[in-house]
C-alpha cells in the first residue's frame, strides 16, 4: 500500500477477506445506474479484482466506458460502501496473476468443483512459474482464462455503513431490480 492510502477499518478488512459475493454499482453508457452482483478477490490492502465466466459482458464495457463504482457488501448483513475506480485490464501479463487468484478464491468456496479444480491451478501455476509454454492441456486453460473478464478495483473512498440493505442487482438494459 502506498504511503498515501489508509488502511480500511479492520471490519472492512474481515468482510472482504471472507466473503464470496459482492455488488458493483456503475453507470451504462446512457448514464443510468446499473447494479451487478459478482464474485472478488480481495488483494489484502485498496484492490478488489472482478472476474466471472468467459465470454464479453456488457458490466465490463460500461466499467470501460466510466470507471466511477461502489462497491457493496452483500453478505451477513455486514453492508458497507466504498467507492471506488474501476480499471479494465487487458493485458495477459498483468491479468493472469489476478485470474489465477480469482479462480483459486472461487474454487475455495466452490465446493462440489474443487477437486478436480484445485490439481489443475497448482499444474498451472507450476507453469507459470516457470515460464513454460502454454503447450497441451495447459494452452486449453490459457484460452480460457484469456476469455474471462478481469477488473481491477481500486478503493478510493472511505468506508461508509448502510443502515439499509445495498442497492439490488439491475438486469442488463433495466432499471428495475431483479
């Protein structure tokens, strides 16, 4: 962390290390606001990472478009607010790194799925290490980590509580609440 950011408070601090979900709230590209419900991983100091399934997602383009978020948490009733600035990365180099810990975080908690799981991220970060080529099952791995969103969020802001519950999730292209 640099010298210039604050710690979060440490009930911040708990709630972003053990939960699973949170909800980001953007503006479209019209300037309405949008509200997403995804899954983090939390880098331990002022960064959250987004990901989710591969494939295009139109929160990705909006984030791209206006990078002004808030970040909620949704879980135990522990709802907290922190704004932040939301930073699509694109570059393999610098994505992997959170892809990989995103994943290991979703696995974690994804427990019908983690034992097969939790094999192939320590081949593939094994592979990474050092520096092989994406060669075999691992090229297969590659193109699909390369298809995955990922969304560096930095925390801005200070926390704040809400004494309601966060904003519900908004479906794509609606201002209603799913």
């Amino acid at each position: 962390m640099s010298g210039s950011e604050k710690a979060l408070p440490a009930d911040v601090q708990a709630a972003l290390a053990s939960h699973f979900f949170i909800r980001t709230t953007f503006r479209r590209r019209d300037g309405r606001p949008r509200t997403v419900q995804t899954t983090f991983v939390w880098d331990g100091e002022r960064r959250i990472y987004l990901s989710g399934y591969p494939g295009k997602r139109d929160w990705v383009a909006s984030m791209a478009a206006n990078g002004a978020v808030t970040i909620d948490t949704v879980e135990r009733g522990e709802w907290c607010a922190i704004a932040g600035e939301a930073r699509v990365l694109r570059e393999r180099k610098e994505r992997m790194p959170h892809l990989l810990a995103f994943v290991e975080h979703w696995a974690a908690r994804a427990r019908p799925l983690r034992f097969g799981l939790r094999p192939a991220l320590l081949a593939l970060r094994a592979n990474r290490r050092l520096g092989l080529p994406w060669w075999g099952p691992f090229y297969l791995a590659r193109r699909i980590l390369d298809r995955m969103p990922c969304v560096e969020v930095r925390l801005v802001g200070e926390p704040w509580r809400r004494p309601d519950s966060p904003p519900r999730p908004t479906e794509p292209g609606h201002d209603y609440p799913v």
